[in-house]
C-alpha cells in the first residue's frame, strides 16, 4: 500500500484489522518521484516514520527477523497476529545493501530504481553470444550507482522512466 498524504493516510490504521481478520501481512511504502506526473506529488508525499509511531502508539510493534527478497523491514503486530512492512526510500533509505537490477522484456537492463544507468542485451546476444552479454552486465554492476537521488519537492522527477516500465 502506496501511503499518499491526504489520500489515504487516514484509512492506514483501519487496514491493519481488515488485513489481520483476512490473514494478509501488509507492507507500506513511501511514493517515489519517478515518472512524470500531472499533479504535484510533494503535495501527497507521506513519511512513514511518523506512520510508524503513530502505530506503535496504536497496536504496538515488535521489530521481527523475517525478510523476503524485498527491501522491506518487518515489524510483529503485537495482538493482530500479523506483521507490517515499512519500504521507506526516502525516510529511511537502503540503497546501501541494494544488489538489484532489473531487466524488461525488451533486454534493456537498468542498474538502479532511480537512475539513468543501463545496459542493451539485445544486441549484444544476437551480435556477440554469451560473452558479449557478460561483459555487458560485468560493465552494469562495475558502475551500479550507490543509490537514488529522489527528491519528492523537486519539480521533475529524479528519472523520467515510469515504475511500471522497470517494476518495483
Ligand atoms: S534506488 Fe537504486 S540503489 Fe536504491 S534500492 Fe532502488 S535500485 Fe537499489
């Protein structure tokens, strides 16, 4: 769940219950600035950390060991049987323990969420085989950017390239 200020931030609280009762675990994440948008996004940019206490005061929280191949982090939610995920890149960032790339499905391979930074395999498949293709991810990981520059207030988007077209 996207939290967006002035969205949904007051139906947050409401959703740890309704998730609970359904045996769901909910995680949170902040937006990003990716992509151009119509509307101004600072206007809806909710930081999670004040989300997280206002929790904790609600429910109660317990940091939990679980991880899956996401960035998220996990808390027990003492009562409801469930956990919750925070994914804060902006509040709390974790570019620092990143190891991702994603690749679309036309061969094109980006080296990070929020940059410009990317390889072609296409071409270098049918061109070069294997080798070429190794190379070219060897070069992609050489130069993995150490993190984003998203910054939510600022008028243009840190990449114009929207999520759906790389995944999250
Ligand atoms: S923004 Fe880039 S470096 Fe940071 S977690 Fe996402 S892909 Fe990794």
């Amino acid at each position: 769940m996207v939290g967006l200020a002035g969205f949904n931030d007051d139906e947050i609280e409401d959703m740890l219950p309704w998730c609970a009762g359904r045996g769901f675990d909910l995680t949170l994440i902040e937006t990003m600035p990716l992509g151009e948008v119509e509307e101004d996004r600072s206007d809806r940019y909710l930081p999670l950390d004040g989300v997280k206490r206002l929790l904790e005061g609600r429910f109660g929280l317990t940091p939990s060991f679980h991880r899956t191949g996401g960035p998220a982090r996990y808390f027990d939610v003492d009562g409801l049987g469930m956990r919750l995920g925070f994914i804060t890149p902006l509040t709390e960032n974790f570019c620092a323990g990143c190891n991702r790339i994603r690749v679309a499905a036309t061969g094109t391979v980006f080296g990070c969420l929020g940059r410009d930074q990317k390889v072609e395999l296409r071409e270098a498949l049918r061109e070069g085989g294997r080798e070429a293709v190794n190379a070219l991810l060897d070069r992609l990981l050489a130069d993995k950017p150490k993190g984003h520059d998203f910054r939510i207030a600022a008028a243009r988007p840190a990449v114009a390239r929207h999520m759906s077209l790389t995944g999250g």
